[in-house]
C-alpha cells in the first residue's frame, strides 16, 4: 500500500488486497467501529426526539400587520 504524502490518508484502502489476516484485522476493526458509532448515536437520538415530543408548539406570529391599502410597507433604507 502506497504511503501518501501529506499523511491524510483519505482514500479508501482496498481491503481485498490485504493478506488474509491482517484482512480479517481491518473488517474486524471496521465493523466494530461502525457498531459503536451507532451505539453512542442511538442514545443521542432518543433524547433529541424525547426534547421534540415535550416541546410546546408556540405561533410565531398570528397577524402581517399590513397597511390598509394591503401594499407590502417600503422602508426608507430599501428604497433605491
């Protein structure tokens, strides 16, 4: 496997080319990582839906508060 030159190693290594050791190594340490990510997320996820459930639904606004001739209000600042 070629080094790369800024040490980033961002592509994605082609574990088949592995020996099949070291290749059971990296699916191993993959597939656990990827378990635990989700693990950790889950319990995230159900407090954040739990926060969603609990929260009380507050109008933002009920009225425009349009002029009476109903043309949308020109500010100064706007005017070009």
């Amino acid at each position: 496997m070629p080094a790369s030159g800024d040490g980033a190693g961002g592509g994605i290594p082609d574990v088949g080319s592995l020996p099949a050791p070291v290749r059971h190594v990296v699916e191993h340490a993959y597939g656990n990582a990827v378990a635990e990510v989700f693990l950790v997320a889950a319990p995230f996820a159900l407090i954040a839906w739990l926060a969603i459930i609990a929260m009380r639904e507050v109008p933002l606004r009920h009225t425009l508060d349009l002029p009476a001739d109903g043309a949308p209000e020109v500010h100064p600042a706007t005017r070009g």
